[in-house]
C-alpha cells in the first residue's frame, strides 16, 4: 500500500519538476533518487510483512486488494528492475522528446498499475491495473513525434489495445453473470463438472484478453510493430517490466480462482502457448534488424512464461518471478547496448568486438542468458517454469516442444555474437561509451550471473 | 403482454435494428446518428431495470458528448464522401466465417445459460442515485480513487501527443 501511495506521488513530483525546471539531466537525476526512494519504501514493506508472520495477509479496503507476502516481494523485484532501467537508460530516456518529465510520471503511473497487479483480489482492481499500465503504454510509444513510426506504433497499439480491453471487461461481466461476485475468491465457488457456460465463455475471454497483454500467439500481431517502431528505451520498459507484471495478475486470477477448473482451460492455454513459442522463435530467425528480433524473442520468452500459468503448483510461482526478473535484467541491458550502436541490423553489430570489448562481453552475456545457456539467470527461470510443467505432469509434450524452440532461440541470439566477434567491420557508435555506462552495464551483467548461480535468492516468499 | 414487456421487447427490437443499422449504412454520419438511437434503446433498458443513474449518465456522455466528438471528427476530417476502399471478397469471406464461428460457440455455449442455475438479480434500488453514492463511496472506494492515476495519465498523455513538435519523416 506505501508503495501505491509512494508511487503515485512520485509520478506527481515528475508532472511539476518539469513544469519548474527546463533542465533535462537535472529531471533525470531527481528521477534516479525518487526511484531509489521507492524501491527503499518497497524494501521496508517487505521488512514489515517478514515481521508480520502468522498474520493474515492484510486485506485494503472491502477486499480489493490482498498485499500478500508474494505481492510485496514482487513488486519490491519490479521496483528493483525499474531503478537498474532508470540508471540505464535515463540519458536515453532524456534524448527522446521534450517532455522528460512526463516520460518519468509516466513510468511511475506504470509503476502503480504494476503494485495493483501484483496484489489485486478483485476484478475491478484488475481492470483499472490493466488500464493504469496500458494508458501510458500508449503515449510512450508515440512519445517521439518526429518519427512516423513512432507515431503508428502509438497508434497502433491504442487501437488494439483498446479493442482487448473490451474483451477483458466481456469476460469480467459474464464471470460477474456467472457468480454474482467480483471477488476472485469467490470465483472458487465455480462447480467443476457441468461448469456454468456463462463463466466458461468468461474464463475464455479473459484468456483472450490477458494473452493480448502478454503478447501471446496468436493475440501477438501488433508487439512487433509497436515494439519496432517505439523508442527504444521505451521498447525496453514495455518489453520487460510491464509485461513480467501483467504475467502475474494472469497467474493469480487462473491459480487462484480457475485452479481447480484446469480441465477446462489447461487444453486453450497449452494451445496458446505451442503456438506462441512456434511463431516467436521460427520468425526472429528471419529478422534482420536486432530490435525486431527481439521484439520477436519478447514473444518467445512469453511463450515460455505461459508455462507457469499451465502448471498449478508452488513451482510456477517461483518460476515466475525467476523468469520476470532474470528476463527484464537481461533485455534491459540488452537494450541498453543497442542503443548505443547507429545501425540495429546485425550488420550494425560487425566488428564491435575489436572497437569496444567490454561492450561486446557484457552483450554476450545477456544474449546467452536469454537464450537460457548455463550459469546465467536464463537458464534458472526456464529451468524453474519447465520443472513446475514437469510436476504438473499433463503437458509433457509441449516441453519437450519448448526445448526444441529453446535451441532455436540459439540461432538467432548467436547470431549476434557471431557478427560482433567473427565478422570484420566497423561498428559505429551513436556516442562514446562512457566509464558510468560500462560501471552499470558490468553491475547488470553481475546480477544475471548471480541469479543463474543463486536463483533462491529470488525466493524469499 | 403487459406494458413493462411490450416497452422492453420494443427497446430491444430498437436497440438491435438500430445496431445492424450502424454496421450496414454506407454513410458516416447515418452510422453515428444510428449508434446515439442505440444509446437512447440501451438507457430505456436501464430505465427498465431501475437504474436511472446509469440511464442519464449513458445519455448525456454517450449519446451527448462523445457523439458530438464523433460527428466533429468525421466532419472535420471529410469522411462523409464514401471513400472506404473496398475489401476482397477473400477477405469478407474469411471474417464472415471467423464472426459466424465465433457466434455460433458463444451462442452454443449459452443456450442452456437457464440450466445451469445463473444468478438473475431481480431489479432493485441499488441503481437509484443515493444508493450508488453510498456503494461507491464505501465498498469501492478504493478503485474510485485509483481511478484518478489513470485520468492523470491520461491527461499527460493528451498534453504530450497534442503538443507541437516539427515533424522529419524518417529516413528507414
């Protein structure tokens, strides 16, 4: 709850620092300390709910929220990846327009969408956490004016975004036609033979609406385009934080409302997922541009997130928050590179071995933990979401599918690799690399590693 | 048939002819005249219902302000003339289908809705104006204040897009 309020305000602080100050590095920097605040705030929240054992979770407000111990420690994860986003990619954020800090309010209101998510127990909550997440979502693809695609990819995404919006809210009034309830709790009640057809079509729209939001197949038509043609420090907020969060509130309401409906759903979701690890991989194999193939590879990684909301055990929610972290740390830093080269084709990344190599380690460490090689946090959260579908036990084909498409995955994130160390070429660069970028990028590079030595330190629920 | 039914099944017959109207003419402007008559059908139900709050709120937002904007827009942008460029049979046919399948399972599956035991709430004072006020203000409270991050949002996000910036076309 401090979190929310915490939030919130420093979204505010944001709308007037911008209006006092024309200073854009001033506006980045008191962004950098407001987020370090808020993720001190999250901390102290999780302090107090470690001290709180034994207590129930404290429910806000008739219900609308249940800020478990899960909740909290997710959103003191996400407000982590947040500030490593910020000290990342701030400068970046600062190039885009001239409004930087709207951009930063922006990001905060993002922020709150994603406290909501992580501990809503009510499906209004749910409805207006999606909507605080995708609102701004929109004006930040378009936040850069002066490029055309910029433009349509805002627009892009607000049109069908809205359009899935309408969806979850169908689905939410049948479930409300089915149960009389908005609670999640309630939806328990839901019999499991001879299920109530109003509530099955709900079940079903919210599938819908909610694979729209994880960009899963085949709701992921507009992620390229929008991914592609944000700005790129955009791309990197939307790609990860965002999506880790809608990941969340998808796994609460199927594990703990629709958990014992598995029969009915688990056929759909197991569908979706085949078809969002097929269309992910197989295409970012043909991409030629390094952005788009990570546009591509963000659908991918959700493919392999849907595991989690498949499998209906203690191990998915562990391999949730594995995987949104290890994922959001490695794309981040990914996205903090390839901002920085003039050129994202892979031709763009030739040679850059010889010409910055500190830069092109740090690069090869986060391709290899997306593509979930050994030691590197990838592999953990794969491992972690493929072990809960494991024990779940019904679904053991689409594993052995999935790791199929993990080796695919190789191909093309190698491929990388193999352009900046094998090829000869002159990499050019937008802007020095200063000794701050290589400091952050050689911290972001430690914390994928250390997730893949230590996953349980991720654990602490 | 008493009146309460024939007003209803008129409504009904109002709302729904009206709606295919708003898909099925050619012209912008009849589209939008079609979907305020459709609003007007809906209300009547709400009216029916006991909910006069939501009967006059869908008025005056719906059916007044955000129709007016409609009708701004395709006025100001010149969509009257029929300009749309016309689609190929393979691709009417294709959503004709898709739409039909999807209707025939969502009608398949709620044709024994009755069955199943579906909670009907019969009217009540819950939609008139002092009990919405005492619901809102106490059980969801909370989603009516967070509701002000999202309008902030969106307020930033209009002042944002709708300030001048010099366009360049893009070189890739």
């Amino acid at each position: 709850m401090k979190a929310i309020i915490a939030a919130t305000i420093i979204g505010v602080i944001m709308m007037f620092a911008s209006i006092l100050s024309n200073n854009k590095s001033g506006i980045v920097s008191l962004a950098t300390v407001l987020f370090f605040f808020l993720f001190g705030i999250n901390i102290w929240e999780v302090y107090e709910s470690i001290n709180a054992t034994g207590v129930a979770a404290p429910a806000y407000l008739n219900n609308m929220m249940s800020l478990d111990s899960f909740a909290i420690w997710f959103s003191m994860l996400m407000s982590g990846c947040a500030l490593l986003y910020i000290l990342l990619l701030g400068k970046e954020i600062a190039k885009v327009g001239k409004h930087v800090g709207e951009y930063f309010a922006l990001i905060a209101f993002i922020m709150v969408g994603i406290y909501l998510l992580a501990g809503y127990s009510n499906m209004l909550m749910l409805f207006i956490g999606i909507e605080i997440l995708s609102i701004p979502q929109y004006i930040l693809a378009g936040s850069d004016k002066r490029n055309l695609k910029s433009t349509e990819a805002s627009l892009k995404y607000f049109l069908m975004g809205s359009f899935s919006t309408g969806i979850l809210l169908m689905g939410i009034a049948m479930l409300y036609g089915a149960t009389g309830s908005f609670d999640i709790i309630n939806f328990r009640m839901l019999q499991t033979d001879a299920l109530n057809p109003l509530a099955l079509s709900g079940i079903l729209f919210l599938i819908i609406g909610l694979g729209f939001k994880v960009s899963a197949a085949p709701m992921h038509m507009w992620t390229p385009d929008v991914y592609d043609g944000s700005p790129t420090p955009f791309t990197a907020f939307m790609s990860t934080i965002v999506k880790a969060g809608v990941f969340v509130a998808f796994l609460r309401l199927f594990h703990a409302s629709f958990g014992n409906l598995t029969n009915h759903w688990m056929m759909i979701v197991a569908v979706i997922t085949a078809t969002t690890l097929f269309i992910g991989n197989i295409t970012a194999v043909f991409q030629q541009s390094v952005k788009r193939m990570l546009a591509y590879s963000s659908i991918a990684q959700a493919g392999f997130m849907l595991f989690a909301i498949l499998s209906v055990n203690a191990t998915a929610w562990q391999g949730i928050v594995i995987y949104a972290v290890a994922y959001s740390v490695a794309t981040i830093g990914m996205f903090a590179v390839l901002i920085k080269l003039k050129d994202y084709t892979y031709d763009g990344f030739n040679g850059l071995a010889k010409k910055e190599p500190a830069l092109a380690f740090f690069t090869t460490i986060f391709l290899m933990s997306l593509a979930g090689i050994p030691l590197t946090g990838g592999f953990m959260a794969k491992y972690f979401v493929l072990l809960a579908a494991v024990q779940q036990g019904q679904v053991m084909w689409l594993v052995i599918f999935a790791l199929i498409m993990a080796a695919v995955s190789v191909y093309y994130y190698f491929k990388v690799i193999i352009a900046m160390y094998f090829k000869t070429g002159e990499a050019e660069l937008n802007h020095e690399v200063t000794g701050y970028d290589k400091l952050m990028l050689g911290i972001t590079c430690l914390l994928v590693i250390l997730i893949g030595l230590m996953p349980q330190l991720l654990l602490n629920l | 048939m008493d009146l309460f039914e024939a007003i209803f099944w008129f409504l009904t017959a109002m709302a729904i002819g009206s709606a295919l109207g708003v898909i099925l003419s050619r012209n912008p402007i009849n589209s939008v005249l079609f979907l305020i008559a459709t609003f007007f059908a809906i209300s009547g139900h709400y009216i029916l219902m006991n909910a006069q709050f939501l009967a006059i709120v869908n008025i005056i937002v719906y059916a007044g302000a955000i129709m007016v904007l409609f009708l701004f827009v395709i006025m100001l942008m010149n969509l009257n003339a029929d300009v749309e460029p016309q689609k190929s049979r393979l691709v009417q046919f294709a959503g004709i289908i898709s739409g039909g399948i999807l209707f025939l399972l969502i009608l398949a599956a709620l044709r024994d809705m009755k069955a199943a035991g579906v909670i009907e709430k019969t009217a009540t004072d819950i939609g008139l104006m002092k009990n919405l006020g005492k619901t809102l203000f106490q059980n969801y409270v909370f989603p009516f204040e967070i509701s002000s991050v999202l309008f902030l949002s969106a307020m930033i996000g209009a002042m944002v897009i709708g300030k001048k910036e010099t366009l360049v076309i893009d070189k890739n």
